[in-house]
C-alpha cells in the first residue's frame, strides 16, 4: 500500500477500520445489538510494518517460508 507521505498511519488505519464498521453496521443491524455495550466493532489497537524496498516476490517468499503455527 502506498500512500502520501502527509496521510499519518493513525489516520490510515482509523478509515481501514471506520468505513467498513459504519457499512457492516447499516448492512448488519444484528451487529449492533451484539456490541451495543462497546459500541465498536474493531480493537483500537493495529500493527504497521515495513518492508523496505523488497520487491512483492521477495516478500511472497519470505511469507511462504515461514514456520505455520501448531
């Protein structure tokens, strides 16, 4: 993902989670009254990394060697 260097990644982060939680609260009612008490659907917290100037292959490799959990 790319994105403007004047965007803050709190601000990124806070529409990834925002727009989809007003959308599935509009599509899905239901979900409302299952976190009524929180009033979010999300966690507040996220995780950002980076990958420096690894190409997509180089980063699809590393990915796929990894050890898969038990």
């Amino acid at each position: 993902m790319n994105i403007p260097p004047t965007v803050t990644l709190s601000r990124l982060v806070n529409s990834l989670k925002g727009v989809p939680s007003r959308r599935m609260r509009t599509e899905f009612p239901e979900l409302v009254r299952h976190y009524h008490r929180a009033n979010k659907l999300w966690s507040g917290s996220y995780f950002a990394g980076s990958v420096g100037g690894a190409s997509i292959s180089v980063l699809h490799q590393y990915i796929e060697q990894q050890n898969h959990p038990v």
